[in-house]
C-alpha cells in the first residue's frame, strides 16, 4: 500500500517531491518532528497506537499540519472524528482515485509547496 501512495503522489505533482514512509507510529512521529511535511498520509489503524491519536499528536507540534485519512475503515464514526480533526480528506484505500484531486486541491489553496 505504501509504494502505491508513494506512486500516487509523486505523479501528482509537477516536480519530484520527498515522501517518506514509516512503518509505525512512533517512526512516523519523529520523522514529523524532523522534516516537518506538507502533507500526511494517515492511516487510522496503526500497530501501537491509531492515526486519530498521532494525528493529534502531530497537531501539537505543528496545528496547520494538513492531514488525508487513508483507510479501509469507512464509518460514520472515524469519518466524523476525521472532520472534527479537520483532516483536508478521507480516502478508503479501495477508491484511491480520489486522492490526487485531494492533493491538487491542497496544491491550488497554496498548502502544499
């Protein structure tokens, strides 16, 4: 699933751009710390902890963090816990098709450089 996000968003913009992937939570939170993304691509189902808690983890540290769910958890309960985060989208890993509109978008508004 990572190599395709990874494909997906690097044919989503114009220019080469750095993604990185992490395996767990806690890689992905001290990877943010460190090079303080544009954009995260977040799951909800995490090994240690889930992507509703390190989301606002990574708010913490930064609060115009922009974040896009991606899961294959489609309920009305993660989707309003998404919103009330104001996550910037929440793609289910079976219609990812979505996700470059989603990236555009954020590229437009000026969010993503």
């Amino acid at each position: 699933m990572r190599r395709i996000l990874r494909w997906i968003v690097d044919s989503s913009f114009d220019q080469r751009h750095t993604i990185i992937d992490c395996g767990d939570g806690f890689e992905a939170l001290q990877q943010f710390a460190e090079f303080h993304p544009d954009l995260v691509l977040m799951d909800i189902q995490l090994q240690e902890t889930n992507g509703f808690e390190l989301t606002e983890a990574m708010y913490r540290k930064d609060p115009d963090t922009k974040v896009i769910f991606v899961t294959s958890h489609d309920t009305p309960i993660f989707r309003n816990k998404a919103d009330t985060l104001h996550a910037r989208g929440f793609i289910l890993k079976d219609n990812l098709s979505e996700l470059p509109n989603i990236i555009q978008s954020l590229t437009l508004e000026g969010g993503i450089q």
